[in-house]
C-alpha cells in the first residue's frame, strides 16, 4: 500500500516539482523522499532521550531512481515466493492488532 505512495512522490520528485515526503514503514524505519535529493532513503531512526523527534542513524540505504525501480519490480517476486514477509509491509499497530486476536 504504500509502494503507490512512494511512487507518486518519485514521479513529482523526477519532474522537479517539489517534494518532502517521509513515512514509518514499521521498526523504527522510515522512507524519505526530498527534492533535491534524486534518491529514496530507507534508515532507521532513534527518537533521543528527552526528545520526541525522531533522528537518523547510519543504519540505511539511500537508493537512486534507477535502482528504486529495478527494486519495485522484484517485490512482488519476493512476495510471491514468501507470503509471510508481505506482513512486514503492515505498519507496526497493525501487527499489534493481529498478534492481539490470534493470542
């Protein structure tokens, strides 16, 4: 579900039209996409103590366009080949939710 979402904010951030877009995709990992910055960063974040911002670790990829397509293509093979990694594209209340009612 959120492919789609990356996908438009790529196809703005290629026409040069303003982009800032950033996601929680689920264990402290976000996607960010900004103009100015022809790539897709996938990092995982820490919020430090007494703070409630997020910051970045060096924990992630940044992925060029060409390489964030080439990508796109493969997820559905991966999810084909193993249905149960298609949960992990659940943000992480949901998993929550199902673990709740299969308990």
């Amino acid at each position: 579900m959120i492919i789609d979402e990356i996908e438009t904010n790529v196809e703005a951030l290629r026409v040069n039209y303003p982009v800032n877009y950033k996601t929680h995709i689920g264990g402290r990992y976000y996607v960010s996409i900004t103009s100015g910055f022809n790539c897709i960063d996938i990092r995982k974040f820490y919020v430090p103590y007494g703070q409630t911002d997020p910051k970045p670790t060096r924990h992630g990829i940044a992925l060029r366009l060409g390489e964030w397509t080439e990508i796109k293509k493969l997820i559905n093979t991966v999810n084909d080949k193993f249905p149960t990694l298609g949960t992990t594209t659940l943000p992480c209340f949901y998993m929550v939710k199902i673990i709740r009612i299969h308990s």
